[in-house]
C-alpha cells in the first residue's frame, strides 16, 4: 500500500489530518486499533473556538488576543505561545470547515460557572456528529480508514519519514509506504505501567474516565529519538464517580457540603464545576477521595431547579428527572450512603461521626449567616443541611485523559529534546503532544482538547501537502 499520508489513529487528530490531505488533493488512509473510529473524541462534547462564524450568529465574542493572553497567564506562561498561538487563530475558522462538512454547532454553553468569554461550541449529535462528518469527508473523497488495524511501527531512513507496519486484528500485516505520518493516538490513559512511570502521584485505584489508550504512539515517537513536552501532565476531573454522567452531576453539586476522608472540609464546594481545579484540590486530600453531602431539602431543590446548571442546556432537563436521579443514588457500599441521620451517614462512609457532626454545625452556621469565614463559598450556594435522609457519594480522583507528551513545534512537526526536526513528514497530535496545555486544563478555554486535536491533524495535514508540493518544486 502507498499513499501520501499515514493517520495513526481515527480520532479528532487522525481524521483532521486525513481531511485536511485529501482536501489538498492528497491520497490518504487512517489505520484504527480498535473496531471503532473515534476514540475519546466520541466523548466530547464541545470544541473551542474564537471569533467564529457560531460566535458571529449568535451575536457572542471571544477573541484571539484575549483567549491568547487567558491561556499564557493560566499556565504562567510555561507552555508553548507560538503553538498556542497558531491553534486559537485557525480555531474559529475550523469551525466553519466542520460546518462545510455539515456538522450543526446549536450553541456555545459556559463549561463551567461564570465561564466567559464564551467558547465551547457545542454541536448537535455531540463528539460522534464531528467524528462521522471527518469520516464521511475524507473517505468521500478517496481516504481509506481502516479499523482494527494497529501501527506498531513507524519507518524513518536517513531523516525522512517511509511508512508504517500495520498489524490487523486478523493476523496479517502491512508495510504502507507514505512520506507523511500523523500521530494521533490519545495518550497513555489505559497504560499503568506509562502512567506510573510519568504522573506524579499516580494511583492505580484513579478511574480512568476515557477510552484507556496505550500509549502507542508516544512510545513509538520517543522510540525514535523524540524530545518530550508535558509528559505526565493529566486531564483530572473530581470529584468522579464510576457510574452515571448523572451520577456525575450529582455528586458535583455546587450547593452541597463536600468533606474529605476524615470528614473536613477542604474546599469552596463550588469549585466542583470546574472540576480540574477541584481536582487539584482533592489531590492534596488523604487517600484522595472525597463525600459529596446533600440532604432531604436539597435534594428536592436539585430537582426542582436544576441546580447544576452551569452546562447550561445541555443537562438541565436530566436533573429534573426524579427517577433518574433516584436512580444514579441507590446506596451501594462504600460509594454511595443514604441514611436518616447524620450518624448513620457517617458510619456508613467511615468518617468519624462526632468529626462529621462539627463539620456540619460549623457549615450550617455559616449557611445561616451568609458568610464562609474559610472558602469563601458563595452564598447562593449555601443551604443548610438540616433533614434527613442524607445522601452521601464517594468522590475519586478522577482523569479523562492524558493530555502531553511528544514534543512538536506549530507546524506539529514532531522535535527532539533540542528543537530540530526529527525526521521530515513526521507529524504528531491531539492528546499525544505537549506545549498547548500547562499541568491543569484550562477551563477559561473550553473545549481546547477536542478542538487542540482536530486543529492540530488539520495543520499537519495541509503542512504534508505542502512538503509534497515542496518536493515536487514548488505550485
Ligand atoms: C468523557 C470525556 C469527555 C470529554 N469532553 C470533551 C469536551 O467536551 N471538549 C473537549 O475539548 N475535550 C473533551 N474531552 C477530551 C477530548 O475528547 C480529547 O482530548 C480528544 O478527543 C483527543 O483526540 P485525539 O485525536 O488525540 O485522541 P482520540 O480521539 O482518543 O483518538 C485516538 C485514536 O487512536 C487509536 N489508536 C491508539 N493507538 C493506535 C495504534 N497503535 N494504531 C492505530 N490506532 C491507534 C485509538 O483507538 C483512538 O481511536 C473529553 C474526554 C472524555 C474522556
């Protein structure tokens, strides 16, 4: 087999850089190791843009410059600008691309409270709708993608890019001349012996949130000879619950009391909507597990109000389901406790129950008096918690992903540890590489990690028809 360009991976990266070849007239194939494209990108939601046609309709802004400068500051200006740079300007015009290809952006939700400027365009169908449409698009117009087909090994000679071995699930195995590849396998989520070498404070007890993905090609990129950038940085999300996405929405109740392993609390509980950062809190916890409380009277205002509303439209309508939420609460030792006192809340969660009363005394009072003396907690989120049956979820450390690794420059041209291009036509993306994210997801940018993959595949695409333009001398 011999085409122009290789895609490891029919993810947002692989299929973008797929798209963006056969657009500029390339021949392309996509080899998937699973039965199924879309790894993780199926699971997203929504994709950062700024200054797009969506925003333009819906009469919203976000601009490049401010984003830009949001983005720097949050990572204290320790990741790469040009990089970052280079994905916010063409992010908005991405857009418009998913939308030539049919994809219906229905509105731009806050991720979380107080999210502004606005970012995360949200497409109808969800992750799988930007998936089918890349799908649809390039194999149109000649791509082949090809499922359970795994590249395990990525031919370079004489610092150019040659191929791929491919190993299909049925046993045979292919040797694909292409003098461009793309990798854009999703990170090393599913690799605990990766995860355990390269994340600080890893524990193998932490719910991977995600597909659990290998690690492929960070390991064959860096088996290459390859620099690093962010490796070992993660996409956390706490407090997390196996279960539910409504069991999930719960147990990140901005308006409930959330107490560590022994029964304090250790944070502005409203934090919980930016679960990123109250992942950073939660990580300095004893054994890293949290209780999310609510009681009676805050239970039948959840369902009343929808009170987590800070996805907006999108789950609104979920948490007013009763049956639902009755659901996702039914007690399961060591997860999840209901009980008609306090006491009984407190042994069911193996917290002291004299140390869970005075956490709870101390919150009420500052419920009643409007005014969190330590968090800072907004009063619109305080309620007493006063009648029973109480409600308790089990929090974990959560991560959806892991999101660093090989080392690129804007062109997604993969470097070495000294900034020189590896091997020419070697490109990687999405959540394999470092440099657009600092340790903490930056919620300011919504949707970054769907949208950083399918900019970056877009990039490296157009930047392989350019070589081979280049090779053929020029236009
Ligand atoms: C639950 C959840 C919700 C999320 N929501 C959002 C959101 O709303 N917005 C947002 O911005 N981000 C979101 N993210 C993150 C976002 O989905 C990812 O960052 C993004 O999709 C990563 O794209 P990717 O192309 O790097 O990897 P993926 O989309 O995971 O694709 C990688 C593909 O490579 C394949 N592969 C692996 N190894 C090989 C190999 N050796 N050969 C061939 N194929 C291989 C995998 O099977 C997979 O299909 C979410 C993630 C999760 C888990």
């Amino acid at each position: 087999m011999q085409v122009d360009l290789v895609s490891i991976g029919a993810g947002g990266t692989g299929l973008g850089a797929a798209c963006a070849a056969v657009e500029a007239g390339l021949s392309a194939a996509v080899f998937e190791k699973r039965p199924k494209i879309g790894g993780n990108s199926l699971l997203g939601t929504g994709i950062f843009a700024t200054e797009s046609p969506v925003l333009e309709r819906l009469n919203m802004h976000a601009s490049s410059d401010e984003m830009f400068r949001i983005a720097m500051e949050y990572s204290h200006w320790s990741i790469d600008p040009i990089l970052l740079r280079t994905f916010i300007d063409r992010s908005g015009e991405t857009v418009a691309w998913l939308e030539d290809m049919g994809v219906d952006f229905y509105g731009i939700t806050p991720l979380a409270l107080d999210q502004l400027p606005p970012t995360w365009h949200c497409p109808r169908g969800g992750g799988p709708a930007i998936v089918d449409a890349m799908a649809a698009f390039c194999t149109d117009r000649g791509a082949e993608i090809i499922t359970d087909a795994a590249v395990t090994e990525i031919l370079v000679d004489d610092g150019q890019v040659e191929g791929v071995v491919v190993d299909r699930r049925n046993g045979e195995q292919l040797r694909v001349s292409s003098r461009a590849v793309v990798i854009g396998t999703g990170g090393f989520g599913g690799n605990k012996e990766m995860l355990r070498k390269w994340v600080p404070g890893y524990q193998d007890s932490m719910p991977c949130l995600g597909v659990p993905h290998d690690g492929d090609g960070i390991q064959m990129a860096l088996g290459l000879g390859a620099g690093t950038e962010g490796l070992g940085h993660m996409q956390y999300e706490a407090p997390s619950a196996k279960g539910s996405l409504f069991l999930n929405l719960c147990i990140r109740e901005p308006g409930a009391l959330i107490v560590n392993g022994r029964g304090r609390r250790f944070m502005d509980e409203a934090l919980v909507d930016n679960p990123f950062e109250s992942a950073n809190a939660l990580m300095r916890q004893p054994g890293k597990y949290s209780w999310t409380i609510f009681d009676e009277s805050q239970r039948r205002e959840i369902l009343r109000k929808g009170k987590n509303k800070a996805l907006g439209p999108l789950y609104e309508d979920q948490m007013r389901k009763p049956e639902l939420f009755d659901n996702a609460i039914r007690p399961r030792k060591g997860k999840i406790v209901v009980a008609d006192t306090l006491d009984e809340l407190a042994e069911g969660c193996g917290l002291d129950p004299a140390v869970l009363a005075g956490t709870v005394e101390e919150y009420n009072q500052a419920a009643r008096a409007g005014r969190d003396p330590v968090f800072a907690k907004p009063r619109r989120f305080m309620t007493p918690l006063a009648e029973g049956p109480y409600y308790a979820i089990r929090g974990e450390l959560g991560y959806l992903e892991t999101m660093g690794g090989i080392r690129i420059n804007e062109q997604m041209r993969v470097l070495t540890d000294d900034g020189s291009e590896l091997a020419r036509g070697l490109f990687a993306g999405g959540a394999d590489v470092g440099g657009w994210e600092s340790e903490t997801y930056c919620f300011r940018l919504a949707g970054s990690s769907f949208g950083f993959a399918i900019n970056s595949g877009r990039i490296a695409g157009e930047q392989a028809a350019l070589d081979k333009q280049a090779r053929a001398g020029g236009p």
